[in-house]
C-alpha cells in the first residue's frame, strides 16, 4: 500500500502545482488589459483625483508581484475581491455619500451552487444511461442496436450544444409546452419547482455527455472482451452471466471511471453555452456576461473556478485509475 | 461409449475464418482420432492452423471462425449441432485449456486459486474448501515453490513459468478427459521451458487425461507425445506414432521438418596469434540510467570471416552489448574497438566511415523495415548515403544485392514489405547491412521468429554471404541448434557476465561450467527418450530454473 | 386511420411485445427447431420488441396530421441516405482504380460524409456566384419571413426572408459556409502546423526539449479549452475592439495555439511509437540528419493517424468558433456567421406553432444550426471510417 500512496500523494502534489500555475497564467492573462482600468471605468468623470483614488482602493498602484500574492492569499480564503460590476462607483465622482463594493465571492457562491445543480442531474441522468448503453453496445456489437447507437451518438457529439438546445425547446417547449424554455431559477423555489426548471438544460446536456461517455464506455469494454482471460472463462464454460459480472467488470472499472470523470470534466465546458441558451443562472452565464462588461475580478474567480473543477476531476480520473489497477496495488 | 470408441473423434472437419469480407480455408478436411489417455502431438508451422483444430476438438470457434463442414464427436456427443448449455456443461469441466501465455490468461483483478477454484464450483464438482485443498495438492505435484501459499497470491505477482505450471493445475481441476495444450512453452526460456514440460508430462500419466499437445518444435513433441500429426497451412500431411514419425517420415514435407536441424557448417580454425580482431571489445561495463549495471565486464574479440555466437537467456545482457557496439548505449567503462582503433562510445560521434562498418540485422522483420518505403527504397538509401551512387548506378548496385540474396530483382524491387513474407523481409534486412558494404554485422536474434524451414534458408544463406565478402558476424540467440549450425565460437552470458568462452566444439563437448551444462542439457532433442533419460540422470529437482537458482 | 400512441401505451406494448417474443419464442424455437427463436435473450426479445412498436409509432405519426418537423426530419434521414448510396454507387464505378477500391469499402455512411464535405467546399469556395445578394447587404424590408409569399408576409425576393436589419438570410446562410469552414479550416491548418513540428521534435530529439514542451502543454491544457478561449479572447477585444480585422485574426491565432495542445501530444505520441522502431534505430544509426529522420522516417508513416486526427480537430475547432461566435464573442459583423446567425435568429424559434408559415421561420434558426451540425457529422462519419480502416489494418 506504501506505493501506491506516493504514487497518490505524488499525483495530489502534481495537481497543487498545476493549480499553481493555472492561478499565475489565470493572473498574467488578465492582468495584460491595456489602458487605465480607473480610467475606463469613470469614463466622463474621471479626474485625476478621483482616477488615483481608485487606483489606491482597488489596489492597482501595487507593483504586479504584490498583487498576484494578494490575489492569491485571498482566493485561498474564497475571497475573490470585490467585483467591478457592483461596485458603486458613483462615489468617486462625488455623486454619492457610501461606498458599496459588491464581493465576488457573494456573486460567485450562489452560481456556482446553482451550476452544481445542474451537473448533478445531468449526470444521475447521463452516467446510468450511457453505461447501459455502452455496455449493451459493446455485447452486441455489430448488431442493428449497436449500429443505431453508434450513428445517433456520433450525431450527438457532432452537433453543437445551442443546436441540440433549441432542438429541445423547439420539441420540447414551443410545440409541446412540456417545460419552460427560460429556466431562471432562484431561492425559494422547491425542489420539483427547480427541478422542472432545470429539466431541459440538464437534457441537452445529457444528450451531448452521454454520447461521449456511451461510446467511451464501448470501446473500453470491447477491448476487454477481447483478452484472453475472457476467452480463458469462456472455455472453463462459465455462464454469460459469470463472465461479465466476476472477469469483466472489475477490470471494466478503471476504465469506466476514468471515462466518467473526464466526462463531468468535459461537461464544465458545455455548461457555458447552455446556461447562456436557457438563461440559467449559473457560473457559466456569470463568466460569460462578466467578459463582455470587462468585469476583471469576476472574470479572473470564475476562471478560477472552472479551471479547479476541471483538474479536480482529472485527479480525480488518475487516481482512481491506479486504485482499481491490481497490478499498482499489489506490488510484487 | 464402449471402451474401444475414440474419445475424440473429428472427421473431415473444415473451418473458414471470416475477416471482412473475405473467406479463407483455415481448415481443410482434417480427421481426428484421440483415444482415453492418450497424447497427441500437432505440429506444424505458424498458420497450419493447429490451434483451430485445438480449440475445435473442444467445439469452441474463435471469432470469425466458423466451421463449414465435418463432424466433432466427443464421447458420443456431437458438437458441432449440440446447444451452446451442452457445450458449457463440457467445457471446463471434461474438456480443458491450456493457453500459450499463462500471464495473459489470468484474471489480473483475481487471485489464482479463486480462479483455480471457479471451474469446480460452477460446474457443481467440488465444494469451495474441496477446491482450494486438491489446487495445493497440485501445486505440490507440479513442483510449484510454496505451493500452500503461492495459490493466494495475484497473477502479476509470480513468474511466468510458474504460472504456466498454476494454469495446467487449474486444468486439472475438474479431472478432465482431455487436455488441449496450446504452446504452453513457446514463449518460456529454455531452462523454464524444461520444468513445465516435466510437470506436464507427469501430471497428464498420474491422471491418465487424454491430450492434444500443440507445438511447433519438433524436439519438444518427441517428449510429450505418443502419436503426431502433421499440419501444413490447414490439411493434413502424415500422421503416425513417435517414434515411427521420428525414425521414418514418409512425406517430403514431413522428412524437410526434420532436416532443419542437422544443417551444420564445420568451424573454422581459430585465427593466427597476433592478428588484429575485426571487433574487439575491452572491459565493458554498461547500464541503463543510474541502474545496477546490465553488462559486466565484458571481453571478447571477434576476427574476419568468423562467427562468434553470443548465448544466453531473457536478462543475460546479450543485446545491450549490441548497443554498445553500436554506439546506442556508451558504455560506463571499457572501450570498443574497430580493427584495433578506439571507437567513440556515442554512436553520433562517430565518422560516417566507422558507423559503416557495424551493421545491424534485427529480429523482427515488421519493426525492422519501413512499412511506407518500397524495397528498392529500403536498400538504395544506404547505396545513396554511403557510396554516393545515383540515379542508373544506384539501381544497378541494388539489384545486385536483391540477386545476392537470392530474391528475383524486377519482381521485388517496387513492392512493400507488407506483401513480403517473414523469411523474405529477413534477408531485405540483410541486403540494407550489406549495402553499405561493412566489416561486420551483428545478427541480432534474426531467426528466432521464423518457422524452421525458413530460418534455415536465411542461416544458408548468412554462411555463404559470410564466404564470399570475408565479413564478420555477432550472431545474438537463445537457440542452441543455430549456434551449433554457423558459430565457430561461442561466448555465453548470464547476468551480465561471460560465463564460458571458447571454439565452438570445445563448448559442446563437457567438461564446462555448470551453467553452460545447465543451459545445453535443457535443450530438447529428436530421441522420444531423452526426457526419461535426464530425469534419471539428474533427478526432477535438479533441472532447469530450480537449478539455475542454486548456482 | 393508424393511431399515434401515447407514451404510457408505447412502452404498455413495448413491454408486452417483448414478453411474448421471450416466452412465445421458446415454445415455437423448441418446436420448429428454428435455433434464433429458441436461444433468444431477454434483452434481445426487448430490442426487437422495441424496435417494431416504434417503428409504428413512427409510420403513424408520418402518415397522421401535424408533426411537420418529424417529417421533414424523416425526409431528411431517408433523402442523405439515398444520397449517400447513389453517390457510393458512383465512386464504386467511375474513377480511377485505387478511388474505386477505396469506395468498394466504404460504408454508406462515409460515403455520405465524403459527398457533404465536397457540397460544403463547393459552397464555400464559389459563395460569390452562388449567392443572391451580398452578406452585407441591407434592404429596406427587415423581418420578411421566408416562403416568398408576399400574402404570408414573405417576398418572393427573398426566399428565406431577411433578418432584423434587412439583410438577406439565404446569402448570409451561404457566406457562412465561406467564413465559418474557411476560418475554421485555416485555424486547424495552423493548430496542425505548430503541433506536429513541436510534437516531431520532441520525440526525435527527447530529453530537456521534450520534458519542457510537455510540461508546457500540460499546463495549458488544464484550462477548459472554451474557458480559456474565452478569457484570452476579453484580452484580445479589449485591445483591439475596434478594429473587426483584428478580433478575428487573434481569435484563429488564439484557438490555433490552444488546440496544438493537442495535436502536439498526439504526434509525440505517434512520433514515439515509430522512434522505438528498428527501422528508424538503423537510419539513426547510418548517421542520417534530424531533417530526413523527421520527414522521411518518421511523416510517412505518422500519415494516416494524423490524418484522421485533423478531421477531429477541425470538429473541434469548428464547433468552438460557432460557440464563440454565438457567444458574440468570436466572428464579429459584417462577416456572415453561422453561429451568430443563429442567436440573432433564436427568437425565430417561439413562431412554430404559428400555421403554415410557423414551422418554416422556427426552423430559420436550426438551419444555421443544423448547417454547422450537418458537415461535423459529416467528417465524423468519414474519421470513423479511416479508424476503423486502421484499426482493422493492424490486426
């Protein structure tokens, strides 16, 4: 067991860094932003007073180093500084007696729950399914069944999400008004309240995802099928049933693991352009409306965000990996 | 089911194999008779279709296999129409398996007597303690170190010849009928391969199971089996019993199997004291990385016109003293010379002038030609670059080494080498050596993958290329019957070591040392007795791996 | 006369079909002896089950009223599949011989892949003749609705009726075809070019080069692709705004170097694979220069995986700048777009349930949509093929 936990901790110290370094190119990118940020957000009042002002409460005289570290030490803590956005910047013009500055973090947290939601149905739909699926797929392979799937998920996987989306509304919402095509969900709705809202959003997704994962899962499982200890139980005549259940799942399952996660990893992608179509209210839509008003703290947490989730869940993937294979396990 | 019925009885059977859309004849009216307790020995080369005809005697096809015409009765049940249920009930559990990679055929994710125990159970014919009781009492049978405790170990975790012994044991479980024997020792060493051929011989006479044993070694067949059959691409050529077969083959296909082996070139005298060795290498120590060292100390000399044969087994250091003389691995110490000048340990340190003159001949014919490049390609590149010809003279030059390897050049000079042959694809490799017109080539386990038949013409032909251009040659191999076919001296490895060095005949007649002894004796040969007669000589404890870890 | 089901009576029958094919389908296989009947699984009893009711369901629904969409739909399958099978027909005939033999195996599929991707060049490259009017062009009627009716509230000017500035939706439908393939192609074209140099060159040369390189590659690749783009494309617009041009190029510079990522790690990894070979250890050995190496030993053999790859890439590129262009984020106007033809059109969608000329301006938006989805299907299709062409080969 000694050797695989190096080999774990070895890979969690591989993701710190990671994180590390995704935080300094996150920073640097951002920070490139031309011209006086001060300056462009006063616009007409700006005077050099007021300007030099900002500069001094947003922390933008501090030389780059300085910042970054500050930025940093925050974002440990989930502070994420205060966004531009809601911060009011009337004051420095004079026109008003309080300053009020927004928290990112106070805008990201409850997106982000939302956005969790989301994945979360998405995926109890999506996993069992695309694993059933794909493991069907892979038993019967060649047949009618299998060749259906095949071309419906290359379809899928082939088809941006906002056509598959407002395929969905089109179905779904105008002709058949099963579900609303807004799902602007909020606190204080219930749980079936929400859920109905979330329903289609989360159908699109599972759509795409579920191609991925099922035609993952068929290949991994093919190739399972065809080492020669499957063929060894074969002829020890054991039935379809042992077959599959004792010799070919428990070495089916690193694989489908690793499909599944690097699939949610996938998903965090996805969630962006659906969470725009259906104007949900997640992380995806923030970081999407927070680049098009040049909102930099928020832009900077919600790549942030993302990013972490995203190596996460490949971590998660490798790790997993080397836990169910024997081999590493039980070194000789 | 009368005492005197065959157990198995296959009559004109005929298998298509499927691919695409192409049928091929993988079988062609092939007939079958195997008695109670009796062994029955396939032999043929790779693509006889030996292992189709193994696996349909237990009435199991392989995907995209299908059997077209013939019966197969086993006890009086046909199985060729019988229910895949009636099927399953037999497999396992009166007709068993033995595959030819043990490592690949185990369950990595169980432990081996789980899977040992899966065939008893499943089948109803022992309970669980039952089971895991008889597998040690097999284990110990087979000679197996801790046989209590090495059952509970995972496959991964126990070396290959002792796996191949733990799936013969799993075999045996539900005390079969009949054994299949897939070439359980094609890929073992030759000291592993003696052990398991032991285990199996004595296991299959204390239960009185009937079997079928595949190989393509003659020598090995001669041991294990009391009729052989001979297959060549799908039909049947001879069939008869051992020692018939052995002492009087009647087909010519048959009597050119056994030809191979007594293909011998008579050594040459040594060379004059004092002349300067083609080779020569000094002190060699190397290794991969910061790692122990893989070649120790090594020294030998190798002069114009020989053969100096390098023997040893997988982990010996054999082909890392290859890299070093080519240059692909600096060696840690010692030096390599060329006619008595000091090569540069780095091979990109080297003159165009000294990387001509080691050349370089590899095993696998696949790996060792560029798959997109035509042959003319393959062997005018090194014409090009080293000789500087072009254009009518290049092509000229490289149908002259096309001829020189006995391959017809207006044929051959535009295809690719996926429409040649194993054998054919050799001897392009040693058409690309010899265009650069080198002192030396090192012949790196260049027969080792090609049938008997083949692998003979391409040592015929190494001889008489070796006549007529005075080169020199490292010949690299695990296969005893080559060096005694071209070597003129013989230089063994293990561990990293020379063990023993000297004159060919020197080594093939004792005294040696004991691992050389060891190394020799494991060899099969063509006498049906030879088995019997080492078993007394040295006693079952005494042979092959057990013994090498004693030295 | 032939009822559409509910779902409750789909998956009643369903259920019931597939019992009898179970248990009806031993007793008739034991008598007749008929060994498909007889051994046939549950699941397998369930699929055919499932396959002939829905097969109803769908006859019923095609010949009942309504559903305009699953009828087109249905067209549409049935008229690329005819498509597909006359256009393999013809390759299987008229060529030279080695396009004949390569038609001979393809399946219908890549054939229909192989005869969109040609539709999709001709459009792009010849957009100018084929197109009515300019991608820029504005008329005085905005929102004529498509049919060129003029009683609907069409214009038999304008077949797809125009947007909501007055410009014309079947041109800007087909210079989309000219700028969202062209940029898309040239992107992979340079994701591809950095890639493979970068990805040959560590595997050729090893060591630092190659521990660098990929370590690099790592760190970029553990940002979401769309996220990062995203990110540096604010960069980009902040600095460039203004300047249309510009915007666009820095988004093809931005994606190509984001997805030589991966294009690196995959010929690295191919480019391994063929240095370990002895074929390559015996040029080494001769003394041959890094350049022939590279270009002689190592690009012939890296062709046909990489080739196959530059079909995925292009999916993948092509996707991501209709995403981002939906976004409003990528192609900026005038520049035609499928992408964001299809958020300026999205509010089309909610006409559908209007009569007669309600499913054909519902179905504006999924037409830009379905433009961008049809040729990636397309190139899937045609990859899939040459995948399983390779993976065949090597067994």
């Amino acid at each position: 067991m000694n050797n695989v936990a190096m080999i774990i901790s070895k890979r969690l110290g591989l993701g710190v860094l990671t994180m590390f370094m995704v935080s300094i190119i996150i920073f640097s990118a951002v920070n490139m932003l031309p011209g006086d940020f001060a300056q462009a957000l006063l616009g007409q009042s700006a005077t050099p007073e007021a300007v030099a002002a900002i500069r001094k409460d947003l922390g933008l005289d501090k030389p780059i180093h300085t910042r970054y570290f500050d930025w940093l030490i925050g974002v440990m803590q989930f502070d994420f500084g205060t966004s531009f956005a809601k911060a009011n910047f009337a004051t420095y013009a004079g026109t008003t007696a309080d300053v009020n500055f927004g928290s990112v973090a106070d805008q990201i947290a409850p997106r982000f729950a939302n956005t969790l939601f989301l994945a979360a149905v998405t995926a109890a739909i999506a996993v069992p399914l695309s694993l059933l699926i794909g493991v069907l797929a892979a038993l019967y392979r060649y047949s009618i069944f299998d060749r259906i799937a095949n071309i419906s998920t290359l379809t899928s996987i082939s088809s941006p999400e906002f056509f598959v989306a407002y395929v969905l509304i089109l179905l779904l919402a105008v002709l058949n008004p099963v579900f609303p095509s807004l799902s602007n969900i909020h606190d204080g709705m219930d749980f079936a309240q929400k859920l109905q809202k979330t329903m289609l959003p989360a159908l699109t997704l599972t759509l795409v995802v579920t191609a991925h994962m099922m035609r993952m899962t068929r290949a991994a499982i093919i190739n399972l099928l065809a080492s020669p200890y499957i063929e060894m139980a074969r002829l020890k005549g054991l039935s379809p049933f042992r077959i599959i259940v004792f010799h070919a799942l428990p070495n089916a399952l690193a694989p489908i693991i690793n499909v599944i996660a690097l699939n949610l990893a996938y998903l965090i992608t996805g969630v962006v352009v659906v969470e725009v179509v259906f104007v949900y209210p997640g992380v995806g839509q923030l970081f999407v409306d927070s680049v098009k008003i040049r909102d930099i703290p928020v832009v900077q947490a919600c790549c942030l965000v993302f990013a972490a989730a995203y190596i996460s869940l490949n971590l998660l993937a490798d790790v997993m990996s080397i836990l169910s294979n024997p081999r590493l396990r039980l070194p000789k | 089911m009368s005492a005197t019925e065959p157990l198995v009885k296959i009559s004109n059977l005929e298998i298509d194999g499927i691919a695409d859309e192409t049928r091929t004849r993988i079988i062609n009216n092939v007939s079958l008779e195997l008695n109670r307790g009796e062994v029955m020995g396939l032999i043929g080369e790779s693509g006889a279709g030996k292992s189709t005809l193994g696996l349909a005697a237990m009435g199991f096809t392989r995907d995209g296999c299908e059997i077209v015409g013939g019966n197969i009765m086993f006890d009086g049940i046909d199985l060729v129409t019988a229910t895949p249920d009636v099927k399953r009930q037999l497999l396992g559990k009166r007709i068993a398996y033995v595959a030819q990679s043990a490592a690949a055929s185990f369950n990595p994710a169980h432990k081996i007597i789980n899977q040992h125990a899966e065939a008893p159970l499943c089948h109803g014919v022992s309970s669980r303690t039952e089971a895991e009781a008889d597998a040690i009492d097999l284990y110990e049978r087979l000679r197996l170190p801790n046989p209590d405790e090495i059952g509970f170990r995972y496959p991964h975790q126990v070396s290959g010849g002792q796996l191949q012994r733990a799936m013969t044991a799993m075999a045996m479980s539900c005390r079969p009928d009949l054994i299949i024997f897939d070439e359980p020792t094609t890929a073992l060493d030759v000291t592993t391969q003696i052990e398991v051929l032991v285990a199996i011989r004595e296991i299959v006479e204390q239960f009185q199971t009937a079997a079928i044993y595949i190989t393509h070694d003659l020598a090995v067949v001669a041991q294990m089996a009391d009729r052989v059959k001979v297959l060549l691409r799908g039909d049947e050529v001879e069939e008869a019993d051992t020692r018939t077969m052995l002492d009087a083959p009647r087909e010519d296909y048959t009597k050119s199997l056994w030809a191979v082996r007594s293909f011998q070139r008579p050594q040459k005298p040594l060379a004059k004291k004092g002349a300067v060795p083609v080779i020569s290498l000094r002190n060699v120590t190397a290794a991969y990385g910061s790692n122990d060292p893989v070649v120790r100390d090594v020294s030998f000399d190798i002069h114009e016109g020989r053969t100096v044969a390098v023997v040893g087994e997988s982990g010996s250091g054999k082909s890392t003293t290859a890299r070093c003389i080519t240059g692909l691995l600096p060696p840690m110490t010692g030096e390599i010379a060329f006619q008595n000048q000091v090569l540069p340990a780095d091979y990109r340190k080297r003159s165009v002038h000294q990387l001509r003159q080691v050349q370089m001949i590899y095993q696998m014919a696949d790996t060792a030609l560029n798959p997109r490049k035509r042959i003319g390609e393959i062997i005018g590149r090194p014409v090009e670059f080293y000789l500087g010809l072009k254009g009518a003279e290049k092509r000229r030059r490289v149908e002259e080494l096309l001829e020189l390897i006995e391959m017809d050049p207006k044929e051959y000079i535009n295809r690719l080498p996926s429409e040649l042959s194993g054998g054919q694809k050799q001897r392009i490799g040693i058409a690309r050596a010899l265009a650069a017109e080198p002192k030396f080539i090192i012949c790196d386990e260049v027969t080792s993958a090609l049938d008997q038949l083949v692998a003979e013409g391409i040592l015929k032909l190494l001889t008489r290329l070796q006549e007529e251009m005075k080169l020199s040659y490292m010949l690299i191999t695990h296969d005893l019957s080559t060096v005694r076919a071209i070597a003129d001296e013989v230089v063994v490895m293990k561990d990293g070591l020379i063990v023993e060095a000297g004159p060919k005949d020197e080594m093939f007649t004792p005294p040696h040392h004991a691992y050389t002894d060891l190394l020799l004796s494991s060899v099969p040969e063509m006498n049906p007795d030879w088995l019997d007669e080492l078993l007394a000589q040295r006693g079952a404890e005494n042979l092959g791996d057990a013994a090498v870890s004693k030295m | 006369m032939m009822p559409s089901l509910s779902f409750t009576y789909w998956s009643a029958l369903v259920v019931a079909g597939a019992l009898a094919l179970y248990f009806g389908g031993r007793q008739v296989g034991n008598a007749s002896g008929v060994a498909r009947l007889r051994d046939m699984s549950a699941t397998g009893a369930l699929g055919y089950s499932l396959l002939v009711v829905t097969l109803y369901q769908g006859i019923a629904l095609y010949f009942g009223p309504g559903a305009t969409f699953f009828k087109w739909a249905v067209h549409g399958v049935v008229g690329f599949g005819i498509a597909g099978y006359l256009f393999q027909q013809l390759g299987r005939h008229v060529g030279t011989r080695a396009t004949k033999k390569l038609f001979r195996s393809m399946p219908v599929t890549a054939a229909l892949g192989i005869l969109l991707i040609l539709a999709y060049a001709l459009i792009a490259i010849f957009a100018d003749f084929i197109a009515p009017y300019g991608q820029a062009e504005i008329f005085k009627d905005a929102n004529l609705l498509p049919g060129g009716d003029p009683g609907m509230g069409g214009s038999p000017d304008h077949l797809l009726g125009t947007d909501q500035i007055g410009r014309d939706i079947l041109s800007r439908l087909i210079y989309g075809a000219q700028n969202t393939v062209g940029i898309a192609f040239v992107t992979t074209l340079l994701a591809f070019f950095i890639g493979i140099s970068l990805g040959f060159l560590a595997a050729t040369i090893g060591g630092v080069l190659d521990q660098v390189l990929s370590r690099i590659v790592d760190m970029l690749m553990s940002i979401p692709q769309l996220i990062f783009a995203l990110l540096l494309m604010t960069i980009a617009t902040a600095w460039f705004g203004s300047e249309k041009g510009m915007v666009t190029l820095f988004m093809i510079l931005i994606i190509a170097v984001l997805d030589s990522t991966r294009v690196f790690r995959l010929s690295r990894a191919v480019g391994m694979n063929i240095v370990v070979m002895d074929f390559f250890e015996a040029a080494k050995l001769r003394g041959e220069k890094l350049s022939y190496l590279i270009f002689s030993e190592i690009a012939p053999n890296a062709f046909a995986p990489l080739l196959a790859e530059f079909g995925l890439r292009f999916c993948f590129v092509f996707l991501t700048i209709a995403s981002l262009s939906f976004l409003g984020i990528g192609i900026q106007p005038p520049l035609a777009d499928w992408g964001t033809m299809v958020r300026d059109l999205s509010q089309f969608i909610a006409y559908a349930p209007f009569p007669v000329v309600g499913p054909l301006t519902a179905s504006l938006p999924l037409m830009a949509a379905g433009a961008i989805a049809l040729l990636t299907v397309a190139v899937n299709f045609v990859v899939d093929w040459m995948l399983h062409r390779a993976s065949g080969l090597k067994e």
